[in-house]
C-alpha cells in the first residue's frame, strides 16, 4: 500500500505561520510520504511504458475504429500524465536534497501540468479498452490527485492529510460508521 506506516493521525498542525511552526514537509514525515510516493510513481511510469510497448501495442491492433482512436489518444493522455507527474516528483526530490534554486524549481514547477484529461468518463468505447490498461489509467489519475495534494501542501508550507492522500481510508470510514449501526 503506498502511505503503509505513515501515523494517519497525522493532520494539518499548522495555525498560523510564525518562526515557531514546524512546517512537516520540510521534516521527516514529509520525507516518508514522499519517498514512497516518488517510488510508487517511478514505478508505474515503468509498469506503464512496459504495457504501452508490448501488450498494449499487440491488443490494440485487434481494436475497431472508434477503440483505435480512443486507445491511441488515452494512451498518449496516460503518457502526457505520467511524464508530468514524473517532472515533478524529480523537481520535488531535486528540492529535497537541495540540488536546485529554489527560484528555478518554481520557475520548473510553473511549467507543469497537474490535471491532464481522460476519456474514461465520456467514451462510450471505454468498456472495450483492455482491463490492464483501464487500471493503468486509474492509477495515474490517482496517482496524479495524490503529487496535485501535495504540491498544494507544499506551496502552502502545510502538513499533508495522510487520510486524504489514501483513497481507501475514507471507504474504511464509512464502513467503520456502517457497522457500528448494528
């Protein structure tokens, strides 16, 4: 799981910005979260151009019209938003161990995308692509959600919610709150 061991109890400690606040993503929790998100992320870029190059390209020629056109744009969308979320994830390491300015990171940073599109939910076509490739989308798309929090957390100096960045918590939530119904 990709925030396994970090404490979930872990909020927004921030109040105000004084001297006195310990800005995390700046500290060891931060760095925690990160190194498993920037590992998860490397991965899936990898997982991904492996798909993309070899049983993504033999199943897409089996593809009708419409599936074809679909296929090809998703897969450069995917493409377009691993690259992005990779560019970043390097710039925020690059940061971490102090290897750029902090003006040319931002200037970097500035340049990047975190809302690339999808088709999955307005192509009547999406049921055809193959189940592999689908789950390579939707990981990304999380996977994106997840480097957009924190780049929010860390332009505003604030710890990130670890329960926000685990999609599944919230399902434990509600499922916590729905047996203690009965």
């Amino acid at each position: 799981m990709l925030f396994n061991g970090v404490e979930r109890t872990v909020t927004n400690l921030h109040k105000s910005q004084n001297e006195n606040t310990v800005v995390f993503v700046e500290h060891e929790i931060y760095n925690g979260t990160f190194l498993k998100l920037y590992s998860y992320g490397m991965a899936l870029i990898e997982e991904t151009a492996y798909y993309i190059d070899h049983d993504g390209r033999t199943a897409s020629r089996a593809f009708s019209g419409d599936t074809a056109s679909l296929y090809a744009a998703e897969a450069m969308q995917l493409s377009t938003r691993l690259m992005q979320v990779a560019s970043w994830l390097l710039l925020a390491r690059a940061e971490r161990d102090k290897e750029m300015a902090k003006d040319q990171i931002e200037l970097e940073r500035a340049k990047i995308s975190l809302n690339t599109p999808s088709q999955k939910s307005i192509s009547a076509q999406w049921a055809d692509l193959p189940t592999p490739f689908r789950d390579l989308v939707e990981r990304s798309l999380r996977l994106e959600d997840r480097v957009r929090l924190m780049d929010y957390y860390m332009k505003n100096h604030q710890t990130p919610n670890i329960e926000k960045l685990n999609p599944v918590a919230d399902q434990i939530e509600h499922i916590k709150e729905n047996l203690t119904k009965f």
